[in-house]
C-alpha cells in the first residue's frame, strides 16, 4: 500500500511539473503577442545626395519614419550610385531624384527597374549662376568675359546631373572655360568668398538653394535652353517596396513640401545648425503636415 502511495505521489508531483512548465511557455507566447515583443522590427534605408535640398529632405524624412516606429538608415551616395542602388534594391527609397532634366542620363539607365512614387517639390530650376553685380546676363557672354572669371565654372561633384548639363553646355556655346569639380559645400564656399571680395564668379547651382536668400545673385539666361525647362524633385523606390512595406510607401507617397519648408531647413543648415537639429526643429514646428505624412489625420 505505502509502495502504491509513493507511485501516485511521484506521477502527482511530475503531472503538476508538466503543468506548471506548459503554462509557462504558454504564458512567454501569450506575452510575446500580447506585448509585441515578438513584433518584427520596422526598417527602412533612404540613399542621397550631398546636395543641401537633400540633405534637408533625408533627415526630416528620417526623423517623420522614426516617430513612424521605424529604424532608419540613410546613405550618401553620388548619383549614379544612388539611381544604380535603388535598380539593385540596395536603398527602399530616395526624395533626392531631380526629373526630367538634371538626372534623365540616369532615369533612362535605370529606370525601368525604380518604382516613381510621388513629386516632392515642384518648380525646380538648375543653370549657371552670378552675383548680380556681375554686369553679363546671358551665357553666351561670358567667353567675352573669360579673364574676369579666370576661365573657370566653379561645379559640384562630378556625378551630378547639372555637371553634365554643364559640360553639354560648355560645347553648345562654344565656352573656353575650364568645369571644375567640387561638391555642394566646396561651391557654395567659393561663392561667398568671391562675393566677399566682389569678384566674378560663376557657380552651377539650382533652385530652391539657401545660397538665393543670402546673397543677391541671378540665373545667366539660356538662349540655346540647354538647361530645359523646370525640374521637380521626385520621390523614387525600389520596385517591391508598395508590396513588401505598405506602410511606408503609403509616407513616402504622401510626403511633399513648399519651397518656403525646405529652404528654412537649409537656412539652418548653411548658418552651421547639425543636420538632424536643423531637421528636428522643422518637424517639430509642423506636426500636422508630419501627421498627415504618417497618416495620422
């Protein structure tokens, strides 16, 4: 008898282990689903350019998908690698693409595998550019005025849509001037230092730009159009992001802005403010277009 009670204690005891260790899986999946600490993590990589506009545009972008719940990654890259990234599925998405005129070479390259999402921001414009007391308005003057430029076109980097235009208009005009690469920052530098001293220069540089409320400067005309008509500036993903993220393609669909929106952030940026901040303050003074972006209104 004794012998039998020790039987059904142990079988007892190890039906209530069973139990106990049941309920306890059952309660770590419960709190998985319950809580959402199985939940998978929302990531989203944005590719740009170096160019002030995008550099605004990326990092307010970044900061709208983090308030989204997202992880976000951003990576500069020149133009070509970014049209070559987003054909490859390298980068979800980029608000840096300049259509129809600055980035068409790479548009046509690449576009048939990029999904075109949405316009960001409408009436871009992209030429060659003074101060306004440079005493010339048209392009085809400045081979009369060589010296007075030292033969130089002062550019950005060298994968840029406008330095190609540039080059198409150096031939097109017959220009003995020399096209010399820098980057967005190394231009603008130029550019206030020549202002400085009054000297004449000439920069490639587009609109809108912050470098247009610091400084009084004007667009040299373009008689052979060579620069075409205005640009507008394009949200592009990859093909398969509508499909494989809803959510975020809906944000990235939605996002646009107003010339006044993105030159106050590059207002920020020019005056030293870090990007982020300078992107922060912007989002954190327009919730509601914020909102609207993220769906919440």
């Amino acid at each position: 008898m004794k012998s039998q009670i020790k039987v059904l204690s142990v079988i007892l005891v190890l039906a209530i282990l069973v139990m106990v260790s049941g309920c306890a899986d059952q309660g770590t999946t419960d709190t998985g689903t319950e809580e959402g600490t199985t939940d998978e993590v929302k990531e989203a990589t944005i590719g740009y350019v170096l160019w002030d506009g995008e550099i605004a545009s990326t990092n307010v972008m970044k900061l709208v998908l983090e308030e989204a719940g997202y992880d976000v990654e951003i990576i500069a890259v020149d133009a070509g690698a970014l049209y070559q990234g987003l054909a490859d599925s390298q980068f979800d998405f980029t608000t840096s693409a300049w259509l129809p005129q600055t980035q068409k070479n790479y548009w046509e390259q690449y576009g048939d595998d990029i999904d075109s999402v949405a316009v960001n921001l409408e009436d871009c414009r992209i030429g060659l550019v003074v101060p306004t007391y440079v005493t010339i308005d048209s392009i085809d003057e400045l081979n009369d005025n060589k010296d007075m430029f030292d033969g130089e076109i002062i550019g950005i980097d060298p994968g840029a849509g406008i330095m190609s235009t540039t080059e198409t208009a150096i031939e097109n005009y017959s220009l003995d001037y020399e096209l010399v690469s820098s980057s967005s920052a190394g231009m603008t530098a130029e550019l206030k230092s020549a202002i400085a001293d009054e000297e004449w220069v000439v920069v490639t540089l587009w609109s809108p730009h912050w470098a247009f409320n610091s400084f009084d400067l004007k667009y040299l005309e373009d008689p052979n159009g060579v620069y075409g008509e205005a640009d507008h500036v394009e949200t592009l993903a990859r093909v398969g992001l509508a499909e494989d993220d809803p959510e975020l393609y809906g944000i990235i669909s939605r996002f646009n802005w107003t010339h006044d929106d993105i030159q106050s952030v590059m207002s920020d940026l020019a005056d030293g403010v870090p990007e982020e901040e300078a992107a922060q303050k912007w989002v954190d003074a327009n919730p509601d277009k914020v909102n609207e972006w993220i769906g919440e209104n």
